[in-house]
C-alpha cells in the first residue's frame, strides 16, 4: 500500500496498492470499442473524461469499423490519443487475408489514417504458419504500426461459436502457443493477447492450468488477457496481482480499476490486492 497517489482522484487520502502512471507497461487496460455495445464519439467522450486515466487502450472488435464512416473512427482516435490511450484494431486481418497481399498493405495504409496504432493478428479461423504470422508482424511494424497477435488454444474461437461447437473443434497444445507467441515477440510484436475461449469463455471448467502455463512461459508483461466478465478478471488479479494484462468491456473500467487499486472487492479480494511503492 502507499500514500503516493499520483492521480487526480476524490478521497486520495485513503491508501492504494500502487499503480503506474500512463504511459504503463505493465497494469495495461484495454477497453473494447463500439460492438457488442453500439456508442459513439459523445458516449466515449463520457467515458474517457470520467475513466481515462486508467484505459490505456481502446479496441475495435471484429471488425466494427469498418461499419463507421471513416470520419467517425478518426473521431474515435481522436479521443482515445488526447487521453493518452492507443487505439487498436480487433482481429479483422482474418478477413483482409483472403484477398491478398495488396489488400492487407491498404488495410494498414488506411488504418494509420484514421488513427489505428496497434494492428491485432488474430489467427482463431485461419490455418497461419508461425513462419507467416511472423511475416505479418514484420509487416506490420514496418508500416509504422505496433503488432498484436491474438493466439489461443480453441480452434474457431474469436466468432461467438457454442461451447458444443468449439468442443467438437477441439484444442491447441499449449506448448505450441508459447512457441508461436515467443517468436512473434522475436519478430516485432509489441505483446500477445490471449483469447479467453478454451480457458475462462466457453468450458465447463476454467483451464486455470493454461493460463499459468502462458504467463509463465511468456511473461506476465507480454500477454494481455482476455477477461471481459468480472469473475475472470478477479481470478488474474488474485492470482497474479495488479500488474496483469487486461481486456475488458469498456463498462467494467472502475470495476477492475477498484479492484487493481485495492479500495473495493469481494470476499475473496477485499482488502487483499497489495503492491508496494
């Protein structure tokens, strides 16, 4: 716990688990942008003005963008860089793939236009060599733009399948996520997000096991999580503390933020999340 609060916070006389100002390298909050939820430019505006200095990055999911006028996504940029957020895309370049090299160097081109810094490389529905994925990355970064590949252990995961149908896909080894992941890292990648299906989305039983396994083998500072319901992001934040990688809805930004500060939670975390100065 600390007395140092170097936030514009109410009530900062009470004590906090430490947390890093932005820009963080660690502790990262991603929210998800415009998809499940339908808001615009005045709704994020609320958002950002109320919550943003602990989103430290905003994300299109599948493909959402390109449903928006070009000018309301660079709107959206807009405001996520004046809170000192990134922007990232979701995993739309499964999509762009099909239809070729010239088609993904105009997805990029068009993606620093209307304000993207980070490209996600999501690989549920594709059959992507590692050597091609590390090819993508490099291109990627070489278009001035930050990579994020997207692995997981679900085959067909990232589409909203069933959990019946994902079962009857089956799963990845591991091992091979961790080598997929490590080499992306080795291309360029800035970090790897990890698709929550087949471990806390879709399963009878959290595979806690290959949650520990990534982290472990990746490090906690190069993966991000997926944990967009509120039991999953608690159980990384007990686990593995406040310096976690987070996905999140971007409802749910005060919810984890309270928890990651230790000034709120429940039976099992009340009281218990500490980081000293």
């Amino acid at each position: 716990m600390s007395n140092e609060i170097p936030f514009d916070v109410s009530f900062n006389f009470v004590p906090r688990a430490v947390r890093p100002t932005k820009p963080r390298t660690h502790g990262i909050t991603e929210i998800r942008a415009p998809y499940y939820s339908t808001f615009g430019t005045r709704h994020l505006q609320d958002v950002m003005d109320v919550a943003g200095q602990w989103v430290d990055g905003i994300k299109w999911a599948g493909g959402s963008f390109a449903l928006v006028p070009p000018e309301q996504v660079r709107a959206f940029s807009d405001i996520a860089h004046e809170h000192d957020a990134y922007v990232s895309s979701g995993g739309w370049i499964e999509t762009v793939l099909r239809y070729g090299d010239d088609a993904v160097d105009h997805y990029l081109k068009e993606a620093k236009e209307v304000g993207f810094d980070t490209i996600e490389i999501s690989t549920g529905f594709i059959m992507l060599p590692t050597s091609g994925l590390q090819r993508l990355v490099e291109k990627v970064v070489r278009a001035g733009l930050k990579a994020k590949p997207e692995l997981g252990i679900q085959i067909g995961s990232g589409g909203d399948s069933s959990e019946e149908e994902l079962a009857a896909e089956g799963a990845k080894d591991i091992g091979d996520l961790i080598d997929r992941g490590s080499k992306a890292l080795e291309a360029g990648a800035d970090i790897i997000m990890i698709e929550s299906e087949g471990i806390t989305e879709n399963v009878h039983r959290w595979n806690t096991g290959a949650a520990a396994a990534i982290m472990n083998g990746l490090g906690i500072e190069n993966v991000m999580f997926e944990a967009a319901d509120g039991p999953v992001f608690e159980w990384y934040v007990k686990n593995y503390g406040n310096e976690v990688n987070l996905f999140v809805d971007h409802s749910q930004i005060l919810q984890l933020e309270g928890l990651r500060q230790n000034i709120w939670g429940n039976k099992s975390t009340w009281g218990r999340v500490i980081n000293p100065a």
